[in-house]
C-alpha cells in the first residue's frame, strides 16, 4: 500500500505517494533504480497505483506526483504551463532526492519530461531513463487540426453537483471490464466535497492553459534533447489515422535518437491503465536488461 506524504517545492505543495520495494525481492544497488510516475492530463498519481505496485513488487522503490493544480497538490493561480512543470519535475527530483531515477510519464507527464530534458541540461546526467508512455511521440498541433479544435477535445465533462457514489455507479456499468485500481484512479481525479458531491481538481482556465501550451510544443525538435535512453510504449487505440502518424513519428525517433526503443500495445489511451501488466513488464525489462544502465 502506498504511503502518501507532501513535499515543498518551489514554495507549493506536492502529494506524492511512494511504494516501498518488497523486502522479498532484493536488488543490488546497481539495479535497484527508483522510479518516479507523472500522470496525465486531469489524473493523478493514483491513476499509476497498478502499476507502481507491480514495479515495488519486482524491487524497486516507486514514487508518483501529482502535478500542481490536480488531485491533493496545491493549486496556485498560476504556473500552468510545460515549463513551469518541467521546473516543478527537476525540483521534485531533487526534494525526493532521487539517485538515478527512471523517469515515466503518461500523455501530459511524457510532454512534461520532454519540455524537461531541454530546458534543464542536467537532466540527463541525474536519470538512468525514461518512459514514454501514450505522450512525447506526436505533437498536439498534429494531432488535432487547430487549436480550438484541442481545447474542444480536451474539455472535462461538466460534473459538478453529481454525487460521487452516481459517477462512481456509471464507470463500474459503463465499462465492467474496468478493475476496482482503475476505477478509483478515475475517481481520484475528482474532489468529493462535503455534501457528497463532485467537481474536477483541474479547474477549466487551467486545464485550457495547459492545453496550449502543450499545443504550442514542437515535439520534434525536443526530442533530440533526450539525454537519456528512452523507452516509448504506444497504444494502437483502433484509430487508425491517429495509428499511422504514431507510426510515422515513431520511425522518426528510432531513426533519429540511437538509444531509444518504441512497444506498441493494443490498449486504450489510458493504457496503462488498461494493461498494466504488459506496462510494468515493458518497464521492468528495460531496467533489467542493461538497456537503463545503473
């Protein structure tokens, strides 16, 4: 079970849960690499629980952060942006004190790292790796014909006054297929409020605002930055437009930065909520196998 706890960076407050790694499995200190999981965009650090359990099973320590204005961090008015985030990652490193960490984002945390890696030089020589996963491939601006068009996808559906046993009752209808770990990692990204009800931890002008700037990332560009050997894991979601231009960016990357491997998984976006095994296996292999060196 995950501890929670809050660490001050930057004068904010960030949650963050941490998984020991299980006392059964002991790892040398070259192969004992920490991990820390950023969520994607409106989620949170719970969303990572499946496979941050299947990670400290296998060993290692694992950390998952809530990035500010989402699920318990602190909500300033101000900073939503890839570059403020990328500035909160390097410091939250650092406050963790992390040694080597592997670093893995989904959708939003992918773009994040990304910003990361080429604003802060150093990045490269504090990580052993990082993960991609369903995010950092294809940029937004590809993705979707025009701004307006984004902020239109990306919109939360209105919840507020709904009581959260009612949502909680849909997901569990809607899609039974879900595990109870997915469908409190939905939840978790909503504040239950005392009369019982629900309204998003992202605010809208929030969430807007970091939409835009993830429009406005050329993709790329940064990913010549990554200092790092990267593993991008990617989910043929049955778009088959959306499919291809992963396909294409993919053979980009492979072609263009040497230490960097591409997995494909059939999955939704949330793909590592989805298939959470096969994430963790992916994850833990290129740990193990010398591919993240120690």
């Amino acid at each position: 079970m995950a501890r929670e706890m809050f660490v001050g960076v930057g004068g904010s407050s960030f949650h963050v849960l941490a998984w020991r790694a299980a006392r059964s499995t002991p790892k040398s200190a070259a192969d004992a690499a920490p991990f820390l999981l950023l969520h994607g965009l409106a989620s949170t650090a719970r969303s990572w629980e499946p496979v941050a359990q299947r990670i400290a099973a296998a060993g290692h320590r694992v950390f998952a952060a809530d990035f500010r204005g989402h699920g318990l961090s602190d909500k300033p008015d101000d900073g939503y942006d890839l570059a403020t985030f990328a500035s909160d990652l390097t410091s939250l490193i650092e406050a963790l004190a992390l040694d080597r960490p592997v670093l893995v984002g989904h959708s939003l945390g992918a773009f994040v790292m990304l910003e990361a890696f080429a604003r802060h030089a150093e990045l490269g020589g504090l990580v052993r790796g990082v993960v991609l996963v369903e995010g950092g491939l294809v940029e937004a601006s590809t993705q979707f014909a025009t701004l307006d068009e984004m902020l239109t996808r990306v919109t939360l559906p209105p919840v507020a006054g709904t009581p959260a046993a009612r949502l909680e009752g849909y997901f569990r209808h809607t899609y039974p297929d879900w595990s109870n770990e997915r469908v409190a990692g939905m939840m978790a990204g909503l504040e239950v409020r005392a009369d019982g009800t629900i309204e998003w931890w992202l605010s809208p002008a929030r969430l807007q605002a970091l939409a835009r700037s993830m429009w406005e990332q050329d993709v790329e560009a940064l990913c010549s930055t990554l200092a790092a050997p990267a593993l991008w894991i990617v989910a043929d979601t049955g778009d088959a437009a959306w499919t291809e231009a992963k396909q294409v960016a993919a053979g980009t990357v492979s072609r263009c930065l040497p230490r960097s491997r591409v997995e494909w998984l059939v999955a939704d976006h949330d793909v590592h909520a989805n298939r959470p095994d096969e994430v963790a296996a992916l994850i833990l292999l290129s740990t193990e196998d010398g591919y993240f060196p120690g």
